[in-house]
C-alpha cells in the first residue's frame, strides 16, 4: 500500500493523551484528557470470569476484552467488541447528534513485524489506520505512530509511549474534533492491547 508523505508541521492539531497500564488486559478506568481537561474514560472489562481467565491464560492479544469510552458526563459513546475468529472488531458508536452508528472493522496486514492495518466504513467513508512495524524500535520499547486515513489525507495519529506508560493522540482535520470520540476508541480497541 502506498502511503502519501505528508508535513505534519503545517497542520493544526488537538492533542489528546491517557495513561496506559503494562498490562494490555487491564480493566482500570483509564481517564482521556484533551490537553489538561478531562473529557472521558475507557474503560475495558470481560462478560464474565472465565472469558478473563481465558485470555489470561493463553496471553498475547487478548481474545475477548471488550472496551467502553464514555464522555465526562458519563454517557457511553463508544462500545468495542473483538470478533476474534473473524479478525474483526465491532464498533458501536454514538456521534455528536447522538445517533448510534455500527462499524464493523476489518484486518488487513497483520504480520509480526510488517505493517499492521484495519479498515472501516463510517458515515459513506472508507477509513484505513495503518502502521509501520520496527523491531529496532520494539527492542528500545518504542514504537512507530499509527495514523488514520480517510483516503489519502492524514485524520489523526496515535502513538503509545510505554517507558513513559502513556497513549499520545493527535487530530490533525479540525473537521473531526466532533467525532474525537470514535478516533479515541477506534484506535484504543485496534492498538491498546497489543501495545501498538
């Protein structure tokens, strides 16, 4: 797949940041602030003990941990469940309108230390988020940005900085602050567990 380079410096950008856990399988409320002002929480947790311990178990990308972000009012505004014999993930999604909206992301790459992607339809647009793999980077417990597409214009990256135990996100359209909450929790259900 080719990727537009494109100068991050010449864009706007609202920068947004959580805390992160060592352990991808956490279910300790993680607080979203949106520069120093709290604006949410997500939050992951299992149906039942037994999916817990599963996933436990069998370590690695955890097959069953579902993941809620709500706003700071407490509404939930976004839902993400693995469908993991599928390599999907299902998104439900409720906009700024509070309509709900249903998104189904798909896998695409997903090699040890290729490039990983999945894509997803929202609202009549085809969206990628893609990123690069390094082992030299993993090895120093770095890692490349993640970045949202919709076609070839940059949307927004992530990036989890796990020495310093915290997720970096970066909007870069000001067209899609009103849906900060899906590109918070698309990114989160793709990356978190797997430590991006």
């Amino acid at each position: 797949m080719e990727i537009v380079i494109r100068t991050k410096g010449e864009l706007e950008m609202m920068n947004y940041n959580y805390a992160t856990s060592l352990n991808g399988f956490t279910t300790k409320p993680l607080n979203v602030y949106k520069g120093i002002e709290q604006i949410g929480v997500i939050q992951g947790y299992f149906d039942n003990l037994i999916k817990k311990f599963i996933d436990e178990i069998v370590g690695g990308v955890p097959m069953f941990l579902k993941f809620q972000l709500k706003d700071q009012f407490g509404n939930v505004r976004l839902h993400s469940k693995p469908r993991t014999f599928k390599s999907e993930i299902a998104i439900t999604y409720f906009d700024s309108n509070n309509e709900k909206c249903e998104i189904l992301m798909m896998h695409g790459k997903d090699a040890n230390f290729g490039p990983k992607q999945i894509e997803f339809r929202y609202k009549g647009e085809d969206y990628l988020i893609y990123k690069k793999e390094s082992l030299k980077k993993a090895l120093t417990l770095k890692s490349e940005s993640a970045e949202i597409f919709l076609g070839e214009k940059l949307i927004a990256d992530w990036n989890i900085h796990v020495s310093e135990q915290r997720v970096n996100v970066r909007i870069y359209d000001n067209d899609f602050i009103e849906d900060e909450y899906l590109i918070l929790g698309v990114f989160h259900a793709f990356l978190y567990a797997t430590k991006g």
